[in-house]
C-alpha cells in the first residue's frame, strides 16, 4: 500500500521532499546549538540572579500591585506589588537545581540498584517487582502525596519528584548490565578470581555511562516540569518563593490585565524543557554507534 502511494508521487512532490530530507540532515545540529545557546543563557541568569533582578524578588509593594510594564519593573508587577522580572529570573535558580539535583540522586540510587540486579538474580527477582510497583503510580501522584506528607521544602521537593523516576535508571542500567555480562571480557575477569565489587564497579558500570547521560537530560526536563507543576496546583514550594510555576499560578487570575504575569515564565519554562531535550536527543544520536552508522 505505502509502496504504491511512493509511485504514483508527482515529480514536484519528488523534489519537495529531497529538500526537506536535506533541510532535517542539517537541522540537528542547528538545533543543538540553538538549543545549548538558549540554555547556557538561562543557567548564568541564575547564577547572576542577584546582579541580573532589579528588585527584591519577594519584596511586597501593596501600592504598585498589577503595575504594566515600565522602566522601574520591566515585566510590570503581581498582585501583592512583587517585580515580574526578578520574579522571572530567580525563578531560574530553582528550576534548574532541582532539574540537576533529581538527576543527580537518580543516578546515586539508581546506579548501584541496577548493577545489583543485573547482576545478581536473586535480587533482581525482588527489587525488580517493586520498581515495577512503582512504576505503576502516575509520577504526580506519586509526588504530590510525598509532598502532602511532608513539609514543602526545595529537598523534599526533589525527593518526592525523584521518587517516580528512580525506576527508569534502575531498568536502564539493568538492561546494560544483562547484555554486558554475558561478554567474553567479564567471563575471563570471573574466571580469574575478579572480586565481584571489582566487576560490578570497573568492567560492568563504564558501560552505563552512556545511556545513563542520555537519560538524565530527559529525568531533568522531567523534574523542570513536574516541580512547576507542582507549584502551579499548590502543593509545591511556597507561594513567596519565585519559582516559575508559582508566578504562572498566581498570574492566571489576572492574565486579562498583565499577561506578563504567565507570559515569560512560562515561555522560559519551555524553552529551558525543549533546550534540555534537545540536547539529550544529540546526546542520544552521538553516542549510539548505529546513529552514527546511519549517518555515515
């Protein structure tokens, strides 16, 4: 069926779609530059928030609340007289520390777990069972009632959106370490005498590294997302605290007066997703051999 609709093709639809396959091969690498551009703007805005803000971002001004846009607030004002734009900029800091410390913490715990169980298996008939549990619970869910249960702070934040994702690593690194095993150089390293820590740590886990790289990006932007999520429902950080799904949270009610006030964290909330997923996909495409095959 496909093979006849290719036949039957005009020869103008012909050239239109070689353009297009010459204009995707060249495409990726434009987006990851612009994709790394975009990014490495957003992380030094939040490491020189305090010089980049213009006014104390959880200062309240009752007298220029729902402010527009001028040269003293840039971004215009919120409801409790709060500038938009340092708001905005601080906000940054706290996407991206929890975006890198949830990754960070799934590789802490996910690492070891998954070399244990693609290793040994025993362990891997128990624990493999209760990631799959946990698997099962929606990731939101799963956050929002570690959050209800404790106090809201940016580390429990973390944890409760790390929770859900720890799974995904402990597969991923099991799945390595199945097809890495059965590989001549960790039979002889067995068959020497090869202390099990030293094949677990030196011969089986380097070969995680890649796929593991690749999934933090992805493990990131999901914690970008489900942390501005949170915020936005109210069950995140506190509503004082600038993060950019508290700003679009409490910019929704008045979006018909200033649409500043969900327009710009929003629009950096997305770029900063699509820029990380962006460079997780070049990441993906420069360290899978058959990507580079294909290329070639």
């Amino acid at each position: 069926m496909h093979a006849q609709t290719v036949s039957t093709e005009m020869p103008a639809s012909r050239g239109i779609h070689k353009l297009m396959s010459k204009v995707f091969r060249v495409r990726p690498k434009t987006a990851t530059i612009v994709a790394a551009t975009i990014l490495l703007l957003i992380v030094l805005m939040a490491i020189f928030a305090p010089m980049i803000a213009t006014h104390d971002p959880v200062e309240i001004s009752p007298a220029n609340r729902l402010k527009g846009m001028s040269a003293e607030h840039l971004l215009g004002t919120d409801a409790f007289g709060r500038d938009l734009f340092s708001r905005v900029v601080y906000g940054a800091q706290v996407s991206l520390t929890v975006g890198l410390g949830v990754a960070f913490l799934c590789v802490l715990i996910g690492l070891p777990l998954g070399l244990l169980t693609g290793y040994f298996r025993t362990l891997d008939a128990i624990l493999m069972r209760f990631m799959d549990g946990l698997m099962a619970i929606p990731g939101i869910l799963a956050a929002i009632a570690i959050v209800s249960l404790t106090s809201a702070n940016l580390w429990t934040l973390m944890i409760a959106i790390m929770v859900p994702e720890i799974p995904q690593i402990v597969r991923l690194v099991r799945s390595q370490v199945l097809a890495t095993r059965e590989e001549a150089f960790v039979e002889a390293a067995v068959l020497m005498g090869t202390p099990t820590r030293t094949i677990l740590w030196r011969h089986l886990m380097p070969n995680t590294f890649a796929p593991l790289i690749v999934q933090c990006t992805y493990i990131c932007a999901a914690a970008i997302l489900t942390e501005a999520t949170l915020s936005f429902l109210g069950v995140g950080l506190s509503s004082e605290t600038p993060t950019w799904g508290n700003i679009m949270s409490e910019g929704r009610i008045y979006f018909q007066l200033n649409p500043s006030m969900i327009l710009w964290a929003g629009l950096l909330l997305s770029l900063c997703i699509l820029s990380v997923n962006l460079l997780g996909d070049a990441a993906r495409d420069a360290l899978d051999p058959k990507m580079k095959r294909r290329e070639g």
